[in-house]
C-alpha cells in the first residue's frame, strides 16, 4: 500500500512538472490570451482536484461556510490569471507552481514529513510557522506591535536555519511567514533573508515588510530566487501611511513596487485596519489603485490589536465597523475576485482561530527574536523557548506539546464541536475570559514589557472581554442564520 502511494505521489509530481514546463515555454501567449489562461487554468484546477488529499472536514462544514470558500476559490483562480497576465519571472513562477499551489494548496505540506507527525501524534502537524528573526527596524511606526526600531535583539543565524529546516523536515512545511522588525534588516554571521530563502527553495517565504530597503538590486535578487514574496505595509492613502510610518514612506512604497514590477515578483500588500482608517483602505478607490495600478497581487488584513508599542483599545475597529468590513470585505472579494483577506472576520476560510499549531490542521505558531514562543503574533505568551528546547536536546515537536499549547488546541476543537462562531474567531479579542483562564493555568511569560503591562492592567482584560461580547452579539445571529442556516424561533 504504501509502495503504491509513493508511486502515485512521483508520478503526480512528474506529471506537475511536466505541466509546468509546458506552461513555461507557452507563457508569453499566456499573458496575450484571456482565453488560454483560462484554458491552463481550468485544466489546472481540475488536476488539483484530482491529486488533493481527502480532506475529512469538508463534510461536516455548514453550507455557508462552503460558499465562503467557493467565493475565496474564485478569487484564487482570478489572481492566477493575473499572475500569468504580468509574466513575472520564471523562477517567481515557477516557486508559486511548486512551493504554494502544489506544495502548499494542492498537497498541504510534504506529505511523507506530515505522515510522520500524525502516526506519533495522533494529529496533525502546524501548516505553517512565523518567525520574527530580528527586531531591528529603519522605522519606528506609531502602535507597532513589536515595538521594533534600533534595537540588536536577533536569532542567531544557526538557530534560524535550523528552525527553518525543522519546519520542512518535520512539519512538511512548504510555505513560512516572516515578520519583524523589518526582515531586510535583519543580519547574522553575514546573511540574511534573502540568503536563508536561497538555501531553502523548497519553501515559499512571504514576508511584511515596510517596503523602503527595496532597492533594484533586492528586487531583482528576489526575481531570480523566486520564493519571496512581499507584503509591504500601507495604512491607508500617503497622509495615513506617513502619519504613521514617517514623512516621505508613502511614496518610498511606490517606488518600491515599481521596482518589483519590474523585476518580475510576485508582491502584495498588507493593511492595518484602525477605528480611523478602516473605510478608506476598503474603498473602492484605494483597492483600485494598489491591485490595478501598483499591481498588488493579493492582500492581508490585520486589525489593530492593542499589543506591542504604545497599546490602546481605542484604535481597534469598533464593534460595529468590524461588521461593517466583514460585509464590505466580502463584497469585494465576490464582486472584484481579489484575494483579500481578514485574519479576523475570515475566520470561516479557516475553520476558526489556527493559534498553538491548532490538531484539525493549518495552525501555526510564532516564535520571535529573543525565541519565545507564542501561540500567535497577537497572543504574546510564552511558555518556551526554542533556545532552551535546542540547548537540551530538543526539537520544535517538543514545542508543538508544550500544555498551554495544547489546552488552545483543546478550546480550539471545542469551539468547533459547539458550532461556535466563526465570525468571531480570536481567542483574544472574541474570546479574551477564556484566555485568561488559560493564562492562569500554565503562567507563560509575557514576551515583552508591553504584555506584562497589558496582563496586569484590569481594565484591559475587561475591556477586550466587552469587546467580545459586544461583537458577538452583532455577528451572532449571522453566523446562525447565514451559515448555519438555523431558523429563528416564531412566538
């Protein structure tokens, strides 16, 4: 049997890459011909179908549910299009085939690493990891959640690497998300980013970034390695971006994307939603401008959390505009086919909160630059860190176990069990009272003085916890007649 699959599995695989060679030679019609790439297309997304492992929760999902991932599908194949539309370069194109729609998409991650986790776990493996490997930021942008600047705090260039390889060796990882600080600052023993995605193009490394250490000879660096994509930061139109980030950033971002479009790479952008900003970055206007004319190929929303430098509550989104994006996020993803999406009000995409290397499949954690590691980026915990677990021996699976990660798991599986609403997903922000709990149960250390003074704080915790309520009680009812389709009781 498993001889059997194995040779299902290369021929899959030989048959991909033939496909791929194929749409190579024949690019340069590709980006003339709508109707070709639709062709390519559509022929691609039946073979995906065909090759995708069984995905057993497909069918205990809620008929809403799968339209929202219908709707998102159809935005995956626009952005194709575009992708063979701009004729980006061949190595960009060929490490989106492999690393994100073959290995990440179409298969989920090496599936022979993926085996091994699930036999000795009973469960499986995170899909994905983010890594912080240095705080050292050129700016120093209002409410960062880092609180990055000059500052020297680093993963050592061994410890990276090594976490890095742990990840494909022992998760099946194929896709990694890297943050900061700013990455193109970061450097140890010499290398940085750049020469860790050059060492590992097997996996696609996407990364946040401010956008103004872009140069021509970084973009065209990441043109001919291929596995790095972008996602630089804008809050907003240039009064916005440089309230925030400093005079002069706004039009830095633009020269930086003019630079990768013409190098050839495969960018996006990603977007702090604040109470102040959250209309303009989902206006027409503003989703015109940086998908049609910069060319941004996809989008990350991220609502203000009140963490990291200089927190407040008051610039999160208010109850009632975080409804409002999800209505008007989704309205254009339906309408515009772009691929837009809001880590907080797209929790149906997938299946709720993915904090603490989630057991149903695509979590992931967050380790920074000191080595704490943290369920999530906006859940700023540890119980560990990866210094200590590599100094004893240990490997990232030791990690994976630790108790405040499982018993997040374990919140995770029952919020889905109860039908629990997707729409408010976040176990800090929706379910803050449950976090708590978990907090007091395993003592993990604040990652940063910012955490200590938020966890300390009564008023913060109540406040989010008022949150929580406030927007369930705006979303709820949703969530149990559009998705779940339950029908409200008659008098």
């Amino acid at each position: 049997m498993k001889t059997n699959s194995f040779k299902n599995g290369a021929l899959n695989n030989k048959a991909f890459d033939v496909g791929l060679d194929v749409a190579m030679r024949i690019s340069p019609l590709l980006s003339k011909s709508a109707a070709l790439r639709h062709g390519v297309l559509q022929t691609g997304k039946f073979v995906a179908s065909r090759i995708s492992p069984a995905n057993p929760l497909l069918s205990s999902l809620s008929p809403g549910v799968l339209t929202d991932r219908a709707l998102f599908g159809e935005a995956f194949i626009n952005t194709f299009d575009r992708i063979l539309a701009r004729r980006l370069s061949e190595a960009t194109l060929r490490s989106i085939a492999h690393n994100l729609i073959h290995g990440a998409l179409v298969e989920g991650g090496d599936q022979s690493a993926m085996a091994r986790f699930s036999k000795q776990f009973g469960m499986n493996p995170p899909s994905t990891l983010t890594i912080s490997p240095g705080k050292t930021c050129n700016l120093q942008c209002t409410g960062c959640y880092a609180s990055a600047g000059p500052a020297a705090e680093k993963l050592d260039w061994t410890t990276f690497d090594r976490i890095i390889t742990e990840a494909k060796t022992l998760w099946g990882v194929r896709f990694l998300v890297i943050s900061g600080g700013e990455p193109l600052a970061y450097r140890s023993e010499g290398k940085g980013l750049l020469d860790a995605a050059e060492k590992h193009p097997d996996v696609l490394f996407m990364f946040y970034t401010n956008g103004t250490l872009i140069d021509e000879k970084t973009a065209q660096r990441m043109a001919d390695l291929g596995n790095v994509t972008p996602a630089i930061s804008v809050e907003g139109w240039r009064g916005r971006t440089d309230e925030r980030r400093g005079v002069g950033v706004f039009d830095k971002i633009l020269a930086a994307m003019e630079r990768l479009r013409n190098a050839g790479v495969f960018f996006g952008i990603s977007l702090t939603a604040t109470s102040h900003n959250a209309e303009e970055i989902l206006s027409d206007e503003f989703i015109d401008y940086f998908f049609e004319q910069q060319g941004a190929f996809y989008g990350w929303i991220f609502q203000y959390m009140p963490i990291g430098r200089s927190f407040t509550l008051d610039l999160m989104p208010t109850p009632e505009q975080r409804l409002w994006m999800w209505k008007r996020s989704w309205e254009i993803v339906k309408k515009r086919k772009i691929f837009l999406a809001d880590f907080w009000n797209h929790g149906t995409l997938s299946n709720g909160c993915i904090a603490g290397g989630r057991a149903f499949g695509g979590g992931y954690m967050y380790i920074d630059w000191n080595g704490h590691v943290s369920p999530c980026v906006f859940v700023p915990y540890s119980p560990v860190n990866v210094k200590d677990i590599y100094a004893t021996g240990g490997t990232l699976n030791d990690i994976w176990a630790n108790p405040f990660f499982a018993d997040i798991r374990g919140w995770q599986e029952s919020y889905m069990q109860s039908k629990g609403n997707w729409l408010a997903p976040c176990l800090n922000r929706d379910h803050h009272g449950a976090l708590s709990q978990l907090i007091a149960k395993h003592e993990p250390e604040p990652i940063d003085e910012s955490a200590r003074e938020a966890l300390l704080d009564p008023g913060y915790g109540k406040g989010l916890e008022h949150y929580g309520e406030r927007y369930d009680e705006l979303s709820g009812l949703i969530w149990r007649e559009q998705y779940l389709h339950d029908q409200p009781q008659q008098d």
